[in-house]
C-alpha cells in the first residue's frame, strides 16, 4: 500500500535547512576556495553525439535537444515515466475575499487514485481579483518545503494533516503540524505582494509527491508507476527530484482548466533543492513560459565539472534518492558526466530563465552558477534571443537584476528566498511574460 503522503516540515526546517548547508560546508571535504578550481572542459551544448555542429534552430530542436533530453534523464534525474494517470480535481474550500479582499483563494486536492490514503497534491492558489474582471492573470507556480499552511498568515488556510519529518539535533522527528507553523515562512512566499503585482500564486509541498528522506521510494509516486513486481525505480529511473518535477507539470495541468489563470505565462520557480526540480520540470515541459532558479546549485543551475562548493560525491552520499542511480557513478569522477548544467539551463531556450545566486551561499557555487547561464547563451543567440547580457560575474547588489533573455541575478546574503528576491522575480516576470 502506498502510504499516506510526508512533508518536510519547516516551522522548524527553514532554518535547519540553512544551518545544515553550512555544517555540511564546515565538515565535508569540498573545494570552497576559488584558486583551487582545477582546469575543466565543458561539453559543447551545439555539437552532437556523432560530432556534427548544430547551425540551425531546426538541428537543434530535431536532433542535439533531444539528446541532452535523454542524457540528462538517463545519467542524472532519472527517466519521467511516459504512463498516463488520469487525475481528479476536488475544490476543497474557496474565499473570494481572501487578503483582505485582494484575492481569491482556492484549495485543490489533486487524486492520483480513488484510494483515500493515496498519493495526491494539496494546491494552494490565489487569484487576484483582476483576474475575474478584466482577463486572466499570468502565475507563479512553485513547491514549498512546508506545508501550505506556512506560506501564509491567512487562518483560512487548512493545515496539513500529514506527519511531517523534521531533522531536530542528531534524529528525525514525527511530528503533526500545528497552529504555529502558520505563515512561518511567510516572506520566502510574499503572497500578497504577488497579487498586488498581478499575478497569480500556486504552491504545493514537495512532500506530497515524494517525501525528501531515503526511504526506498515506498511512499509517494513512484509506485504508481513501478511495473509486476518492481518495488524501487531502475538505474536510468526518476528520483525524487524528477518525481517533483512531475509533480509540477501535473500542478500545471489543472491551471490550464482555471478560467482566471493564463496557463501560457506560467513561471516554475524553486529554491535550493526545488530550484533544482524547476529547471528540470522547465527542461521537460515547454509549457513553463519562465523558469527561476534560486539558490539551487550543485545539480541545479551551477556547473558540476568546475567542483566548487558542493559536489556530485555529496550529492549522492547525502542524498542518495535525489538522482537515479546511474548518477552515482560520476561521484569523484565529473570529468565522465556526458553533460553539464550549462546544458539543462539551454534545454528552456528560447523560454527566459533567471538564475538568482547569494553571495554567502559558496555551498552552491554562485560563481558556477554563473558561468553555467553564461556558458547556455549560445543556444539561446542560435534560436534569436539574447542570452546573457554580461561578460563577467558582477559584485552582489542588493537589487541586482539582469533582464535579458538568460536572466541573472547576484546579491548579497544567505541561501535563502528574500523579500528582495521577489521583487525580481515580479520585475523579471513583467519583462518577459507582460500582462
């Protein structure tokens, strides 16, 4: 049987998140120090397999995408099964004069079987009022690490009913959510600032899909798709990061049946390790008009062959459910990866993507992040976009925006979601999508 759905919880996890990232700086043993990047070579996104030079848009949609598509699968997030699971949707409450009247807020149960205990999304979405009476809004659409109750202060919001499994000290902890972890991480959300701008904000906790511990894939997804007799995924089969990704393409099917909802100015947007599943599900689904990273590093948007700051060796030994298992064999050995992450950011081409990095996170290598999004910008200038509109990693500032096409972002502070970051976000969004 498939157990109930598990969250990480984040009254507590927000903050357990940002200090493991730097204990696990502290103790593990990884280059952070910039004069010790050895020499490396990166793929070339317009060369195929077989060495031909990709010249036209056409190749590349035909042929060179199309691989990195399966290399990517294949040896890093794992294959997307192609089975179809045909949905429910359930209204489960709905105020229309949420935010003090700015917004309509609307809670969906998304069924994956007619199983009650079965895996399925609790999203969260709130419309702004103008979308009812001039035209449909464009949205942001992004996993939580929480729990929906904790992107808000709004009491309206129905609290997780899941365990939650929180790391305290040296354990793991079960424990319910309660009252108090309403609206703990209100400003990594900024709910009513989204609405006021215009736009629309869903949200679904990654837990719902599958829950962030090593668990032999048993609960969540995965098993809905196992074969007679599988009972884990196979070496080239999705891990967890591929089953939010999922996850976020199926949260996006049901956007596109809300009438106040333009579901072709979508923005998929993830922090840390759901920055990760963001680029993958933009990857994937060309549907996602606008993609942002946050922060999301090592198998995100930060190169992997550079080896700064966390590496694919940590990645898998810390978590070993993030990647297939074809991945672990480029632990200490990224000079075999057939690709880089320079590569997943040129699989949105000619979709605008934002990379946004911290000064203080060197656990996620901004600087890699960087080169990454820079080392994207041929694919882009080949389909008739812009790429990147810097030549050289710039300082952090506060209210650093770069708006071209390959969008970046450099500020100061921690790994984290900042008011600040919002509010590029939102502009980065104007730019791009318009409304």
């Amino acid at each position: 049987m498939i157990a109930a759905r598990l969250c990480v919880p984040m009254v507590v996890g927000v903050l357990v998140m940002s200090s493991s990232h730097e204990a696990e700086a502290q103790n593990a043993k990884v280059n952070t120090n910039e004069s010790d990047v050895k020499p490396y070579s990166l793929p070339d996104a317009l060369v195929t397999e077989k060495g031909r030079s990709v010249t036209s848009a056409e190749l590349w949609t035909t042929v060179r995408r199309p691989e990195l598509l399966k290399l990517f699968a294949s040896q890093v997030y794992g294959k997307t099964p192609t089975k179809s699971i045909l949905p429910t949707y359930e209204v489960i409450s709905e105020d229309r004069e949420a935010l003090g009247g700015k917004a309509v807020r609307r809670e969906v149960s998304i069924r994956f079987t007619d199983k009650a205990d079965g895996p399925h999304l609790d999203l969260l979405i709130y419309l702004p009022k103008s979308a009812e009476r001039d035209k449909p809004a464009p949205a942001f659409l992004g996993l939580n690490f929480e729990g929906n109750q904790a992107v808000t202060h709004d009491p309206g919001v129905r609290l997780s009913t899941a365990w939650m499994r929180a790391e305290h000290g040296t354990g793991v902890v079960d424990h319910r959510v309660t009252e108090a972890s309403r609206g703990s991480v209100a400003t990594r959300w900024m709910v009513e600032r989204v609405v006021e701008r215009g736009y629309a904000l869903a949200t679904v906790c990654y837990g719902d899909l599958d829950p962030d511990f090593d668990d032999g894939f048993q609960n969540g997804v995965h098993p809905l798709f196992y074969r007679p007799g599988q009972t884990k995924p196979d070496p080239d089969e999705w891990g967890a990061i591929g089953a939010w990704a999922w996850g976020l393409s199926r949260a996006l099917d049901y956007l596109e049946t809300t009438p106040e909802v333009d579901a072709k100015k979508v923005a998929v947007l993830g922090h840390s390790r759901l920055g990760k599943a963001a680029l993958w599900a933009g990857a994937q689904d060309q549907r996602f008009a606008l993609v942002i990273s946050n922060n999301s590093g090592a198998g995100g948007a930060a190169l992997s062959k550079r080896i700064f700051g966390e590496d694919v060796a940590h990645l898998n030994g810390s978590f070993p459910h993030w990647f297939c298992t074809n991945f672990h064999q480029y632990s200490g050995h990224e000079e075999k990866l057939p690709v880089d992450q320079h590569e997943l950011i040129a699989l949105i081409a000619p979709r605008p993507v934002l990379v946004s990095s911290a000064e203080e996170d060197k656990w996620a290598d901004p600087k890699g992040e960087f080169l990454a999004a820079k080392a994207a910008e041929p694919v882009y200038r080949l389909l008739g976009k812009d790429g990147l509109a810097l030549d050289a990693w710039p300082k952090p500032a506060e209210n650093s925006l770069v708006k071209s096409t390959i969008g970046y972002r450099y500020r100061p502070g921690p790994h984290d979601v900042l008011p600040s970051d919002w509010e590029a976000y939102l502009n980065f969004a104007d730019a791009h999508l318009g409304k």
